[in-house]
C-alpha cells in the first residue's frame, strides 16, 4: 500500500483537479536480470529528487491499468523500461503517443502507448508529454544481477533521467 505525500494523487479531491506533477514511471522484475532495470532506476531516481516534491516516482512489476488515473493528473510521464528489441545496453528516449483503440483490456503486456490509450479512454485526459526511456536487455533469466552492457549503460541512463525529469519540471512551470 501507497502513503500519501506532499503533491501526491488523493482520491479524496474533486475530479478534474490536476497536480500536473511530472511522474516517472518505471516497471521491471528485479528477479530477471536486465529486466530489474527500470525499478533500480526507479529507486535512484527516487533519491536522487528526495527532497524535490514536484516529481513523483512510481516503480512496478508490470503496469496496471491503475496507473491510469495517476498519469490522468499529470501534466508530463517519463516510462522507464527495458527493451527486448534493442540491443543489450542501448538507451533510448523517444515521445510516446496513445495507441490505437483495442478491443477488451490486456494487462499483462499493457505497453506505454497501451497505457495512455486507456487514461484517454477513462478519464478524457492525457499528459502533454509523454517519453519512453528504455534501456536494451542482454539477460532476462533468473538473476539479481545486471548484464555488462546495461551495468555499463546506468550512468548514462541515470544522467538521462535526470536531464528529462529536471525539463519536465521547467516545463511544468514548478520549481525545482
């Protein structure tokens, strides 16, 4: 369960309020290699805005269709994800855009685009900016550990996170 914190999403305020808080959303199973890599990327993002209140830092398993609601209140979302596609160790960060209309709900494999589709879709509302920061997978198996190509790839991606959260936040209008 989630604690509420300052500049934090509460059910509790009226609809259609907007923190327009930029939030960085990452997902990954610590348990499959290369795939842990958006939750530890989560976790120092997480520190490294500690006492920055207007960035909210979510990490997950997998993304669920809940987080629809949070990236309903946000003015900007910054995915943070590995990549099957890519090669081992790549980073990319690219705008990411609602998909087409599906029919029924698939979860387990609710990409980013997937995602925004579904807060259009519930909540009439999409962030003005939306990016997806991956990084290319090299091992998926059972491991806590990450391959040499992403362990080489985090500072990198680390100072990409940075510069993208801190313009989100200028573009928010909030001080940093």
């Amino acid at each position: 369960m989630q604690t509420a914190r300052p500049g934090c999403w509460n059910s509790a305020l009226p609809s259609g309020f907007h923190f327009h808080l930029p939030r960085a959303l990452a997902c990954g199973n610590t348990l499959r290699g290369d795939d842990g890599v958006g939750p530890f990327l989560a976790a120092w993002a997480e520190q490294r805005f500690a006492s920055d209140s207007s960035i909210r830092v979510i990490s997950r398993q997998q993304r669920t269709p809940d987080l629809a609601e949070d990236i309903a209140h946000a003015e900007s979302v910054l995915f943070i994800d590995c990549s099957v596609e890519s090669a081992p160790g790549s980073i990319n960060l690219r705008p990411v855009h609602q998909s087409a209309p599906q029919q029924g709900l698939a979860t387990h494999h609710q990409g980013a685009a997937e995602l925004l589709s579904l807060t259009r879709e519930l909540y009439d509302s999409l962030p003005k900016n939306a990016q997806l920061l991956t990084i290319g997978a090299g091992a998926m198996a059972l491991s806590e550990n990450f391959s040499e190509p992403v362990t080489a790839a985090l500072p990198h991606a680390c100072r990409l996170i940075e510069e993208t959260v801190l313009r989100l936040i200028t573009a928010s209008n909030l001080p940093v």
